[in-house]
C-alpha cells in the first residue's frame, strides 16, 4: 500500500517466498531483478498497487510445518517507485504467514524493511 500523502508511480517489484524454522537471513536485493515489466502504475496515497501475490508449488509437508508451527512462511521482496516530489524510492519489505490470525506479519527485526 502507498503510505505516503503523495501520489506514487510503481516502476519496479519483486517477490519470493521461502519455508524456515527460524528467521533466515536479510535477503540480499541487489542480486535480484525486478519482476514487473509492465507500465509504471501510478498509486494514489492509502491505495495498494493491485500487482497479485504470488506464491505457488508448495509442497504438502512444507504447508503441514507451517500449520503445527515448526516452520513459518515468510513472504518478502521490494517496490521501486517514483515520489513526484523525491524522486526515485525503494522499500523492502519481509513479512509471515500467522495462521492464527489469517494474515501476513511484518517482521521488525532491524534491517528487514526498509525505505528509502
């Protein structure tokens, strides 16, 4: 979602996922490229981009790990967006599936979201 008071042009994104028993490392970005290549999609402040999640081919053990919470799924990657005042931007952000709650979690270890 665009938390801004800004109107802001997504330009760039990227996504993964992965199943871990314990918080895995930072993900290093700048090996990795955006895979949006669409046309810049201008996000109005409180809007969400309306790109779809993507998360596919998970195995059945890895699923029943995460429902007796043995492991967790943690969902992660960034948004390259243009600010029509600051130029260009770049968030990070990495987050787990809580069965609990029906939802995704953000993680606030340090490091993990970002923005710039």
């Amino acid at each position: 979602a665009n938390t801004w008071q800004r109107p802001a042009k997504l330009k760039g994104n990227f996504s993964d996922y992965c199943f871990s028993e314990k918080l895995p490392p930072i993900p290093d970005y700048t090996k990795t490229a955006s895979t949006y290549g669409g046309e810049p999609i201008m996000i109005q402040p409180g809007a969400r981009s309306g790109l779809p999640l993507k998360i596919y081919n998970v195995g059945m053990a890895d699923y029943e790990a995460v429902q007796r919470k043995e492991k967790r799924l943690y969902f992660y990657g960034y948004f390259t967006y243009d600010d029509i005042i600051d130029g260009e931007h770049k968030t990070t952000f990495f987050a787990w599936y809580d069965f609990d709650r029906g939802q995704f979690s953000q993680v606030y270890d340090l490091g993990y979201n970002t923005s710039n």
